[in-house]
C-alpha cells in the first residue's frame, strides 16, 4: 500500500489557496495571528495536521473554510445559544473546530458549544490554530470520541449530553460513512437532541446531482483501504438525503422536514470530488 500519507494525491496542495476573509479575520481577531503571518500560520499547521489525518479535508485546506456562517439559519443558531434558549451546541466530526470558534467570536458563550472527533490529534491541531488550548480544553470543550460508540464508558457519553441539544453541526461528516453506517449516526445524533419540534441538525458534505444515482462510493488514495478493508462514502443525492432521514424517523418514531440543496463543487473539494455529478448538499434538517 502507498503510504498513508503520501503527499501526491491530487487532494494535497501545496499550496496555501487564498485565505476566505472571514477565516483571515477570526484568525487575527480571535487568535491573535499576525496579518502577513496567516497564510504561513495555516500552512504550518496543515503539515502538522497530514501526519494526524491525510484526509482532503486537510490536504485541501477546507478546514480554512467556514461553513456554518454561510446559513440563512446562523443568525437563529447565534441569537438563541448567546441569549440562553439553547443551551449546548455540539459539532460532530469537528476536525479542526473552525465554525466553533467562528461562534464564539460572534458572541456565543464557550460553555455552550462542544466539539468532537475521533482523533484528538485533529482537535490538537485545531487549538494550535486558533491558539486556545487553554481557553477551550480537551476534556471540556473537546472531547475525542468515536461518535458511533453509545457504550456508558465513551467521553461522550460522559459528557451527559443526551437529550439536551438544540442544534447539531455535521459537515463533511455522514459523507465518511457507508449507507447502514449512516443510519446509525443519525440515530446517534437523535439521542443528543432535546425531545421536540424544531430542534436542527445542520451541515454541508459530498454528495451527487438530482439526475445521478445516490451510491457507495470507494474511498480514494490510501485511506481507503486502512488495513486491507476496502470503505467506502455513501453519496446521497437529494432524494436519496431526503429517504435516509424518513427511514431515521420510521425507526425512531419522528418526523423530518428535510431542507436539502446542491451546489455545484468548483472549490476546494474539487480534486476530491472530481466527477462531472458530484456536488456539495447543504442541508437543514429540523424535527417536525
Ligand atoms: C471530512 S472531515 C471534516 C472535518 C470538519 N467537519 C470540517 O468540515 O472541516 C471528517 C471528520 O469526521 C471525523 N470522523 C470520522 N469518523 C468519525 C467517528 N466515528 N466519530 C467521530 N468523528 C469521526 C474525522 O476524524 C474527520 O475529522
């Protein structure tokens, strides 16, 4: 197998694209890194963050991207978590933490909002980034888990978070997983969520056109076959989306409406993502 962490898949920049303004302006403003020093900063840390995970999400430097703010629904999120109504907002399959800090920026208090990863190292990249270790620790505001195990024993579950959530973020995260797999994070993510109408799960990842048939797609480059078993993405289009959430709600006695749209991939994930159908789906999914 190449290695791991093989640096010529095309999902690797060298590098630095144009940094987004508003990730150029939390970066200065809220971590305290020099103007001229930003694209350097980024680069810096994305080496450090390969050797941790060589997914396209490092490799493309889409964790420099902000997704959350780009939702009509953010000013919601932001009024009702500064305001109290909504008391925890946790981020799943955070990676670097990017949006979390975007929150707090913009007024969120730093005792609501949770970030969890499967590999701390990411979580430890992204406090380097934001250089906020101190202000947002592991154990408190991070947690590394694997999101999919329910045991008593798992920091989340520690946590006691379940049932209490208004708003869940999850980008670039049920992309990662095969179709049952799937199914079983929603179902996850259900056991954090308050017991209501209303309550959101938010979030942007890969996925095909209308026209183009939803299907298991092989992880590409070597992580995809991390010891000799080959995984694959489900790649939902927006039926497909819009099926997973009613069979979550048929097997869980809930109700979904599913807010679902694509966009075309012209960006960063491109290189990834390379085939003329896929596309981004943006989605807010909110409990009837
Ligand atoms: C494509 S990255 C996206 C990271 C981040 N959401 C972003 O958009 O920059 C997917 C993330 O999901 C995490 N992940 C994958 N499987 C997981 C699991 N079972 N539990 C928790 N996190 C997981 C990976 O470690 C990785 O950081």
């Amino acid at each position: 197998m190449e290695s791991l962490f093989d640096q010529s898949v095309p999902w690797y920049f060298v590098d630095v694209p144009p940094t987004n303004p508003t990730m150029h302006k939390l970066l200065v403003e809220y971590a305290g890194v020099n103007d001229e020093e930003v694209q350097r900063h980024i680069a810096n840390i994305r080496n450090k963050a390969w050797r941790v995970a060589p997914f396209p999400c490092v490799g493309s430097f889409l964790f420099a991207e902000l997704v959350l703010s780009t939702f009509p629904v953010y000013r919601e999120i932001v009024a009702n978590l500064k305001s109290g109504a909504w008391a925890r907002y946790p981020e799943v399959g955070c990676g670097l933490g990017q949006d979390i800090r975007k929150l707090i920026h913009d007024g969120v208090p730093k005792t609501s909002v949770i970030g969890t990863d499967l590999l701390p190292g990411l979580l430890e990249s992204g406090q380097e980034l934001f250089r906020d270790a101190d202000a947002l620790p592991l154990g408190q505001s991070f947690f590394a888990a694997d999101f999919l195990d329910t045991s008593d024993e798992n920091v989340l579950s520690k946590a006691v978070l379940d049932g209490t959530v208004d708003v869940i973020h999850a980008t670039m995260f049920l992309h990662c997983f095969d179709r049952p797999t799937q199914l079983r994070a929603c179902k996850r993510i259900l056991t954090l969520l308050k017991n209501r109408p209303g309550v959101m799960i938010v979030g942007k990842q890969g996925g095909v056109a209308k026209g183009a048939g939803a299907r298991e797609h092989p992880v590409k480059g070597p992580m995809g076959q991390v010891g000799g078993v080959v995984r694959t993405n489900f790649l939902h289009n927006v039926d497909s989306f819009k099926a997973l959430w009613d069979e979550v709600g048929q097997a869980t006695g809930t109700r979904w409406n599913v807010q679902v749209q694509e966009e075309e991939i012209m960006d960063r994930g491109y290189l990834y993502f390379d085939e003329e159908e896929h596309r981004w789906l943006s989605f807010v999914v909110s409990r009837l």
